[in-house]
C-alpha cells in the first residue's frame, strides 16, 4: 500500500516537526539555565514569528529619505571648482626693466670676475701661443 505524498501533507509534516523542535529548544534552555544556577524563565525562550513587518509604502519613504540624505552628504563634499585666476602677462616696460637689471648684474659679475685674474695675470708669465690661431 504506498502513501502519495502531497502538499498538504507534507506541510502538516513540517509544522509537526518544527513544534517539536520547539518544545525541544525549550527544554534544553531550561537545562542550560538550571546549569547555571538559574531558574528557568519564560523569556528564555525563543519565539517563533515575533518580527515586526514593515509596509512596502514605509520601506519607500525610508529609501527616499536616504537618498536625499546621500545626495546632500556628495553634493557637499565636492568642492566647488575654485575660480581660476587669469594668467599674468609681463608688460613691455617690464621686460625692459628685467633686461637692464641683467645686463647691470652681469656687468658687475664680469666687473668683479676680472679683478683677480689681473692680479694672478701679473703674476704668471703670459704663455707663448706659437702658430695656433686665438679662438
């Protein structure tokens, strides 16, 4: 004789073993508590299906809300792109000025330069080129 399973009864299955599952958790919480010097409380207990339910309309709001959280929190943290200063030009005047700063520096850099090597010159005997050509 075999049995064909359905739904039905394979769901009633499944209740009856999660009840004594249940009743088998208990049991051994209250031995546990017992092991620790406890005494057994109805709190201990676990509790099948005690989880609060949120409607679809209050997951929206919530997910509306954190996204307008997310696009202040990005929309101030990036900085505004500073504002470029225009490139400075040099002016002609300027530029001469430059040139004639330069031209005095040097002057007095050769000026100073030569000053020793005079002295050293009177010192050395100047030395013979011969046929080569001065560059």
């Amino acid at each position: 004789m075999s049995t064909k399973l359905t739904p039905e009864v394979i769901a009633a299955a499944i209740q009856g073993f999660e009840a004594q599952k249940q009743h088998l958790d208990a049991q051994i919480t209250e031995l546990r508590a017992m092991l620790n010097g406890q005494q057994p409380s109805a709190e201990s207990t676990p509790r099948k299906g005690t989880r609060r339910k949120m409607s679809a309309a209050g997951r929206k709001r919530i997910a509306e809300a954190q996204r307008k959280r997310w696009a202040a929190a990005k929309g101030a943290s990036v900085p505004a792109a500073p504002a470029t200063k225009p490139k400075r030009k040099l002016s002609a005047a300027g530029r001469a000025a430059i040139v004639a700063a330069l031209k005095k520096r040097w002057a007095l850099k050769r000026a100073a330069s030569e000053k020793p090597q005079a002295v050293a010159a009177k010192k050395a005997a100047p030395k013979k080129m011969g046929n080569r050509k001065a560059a």
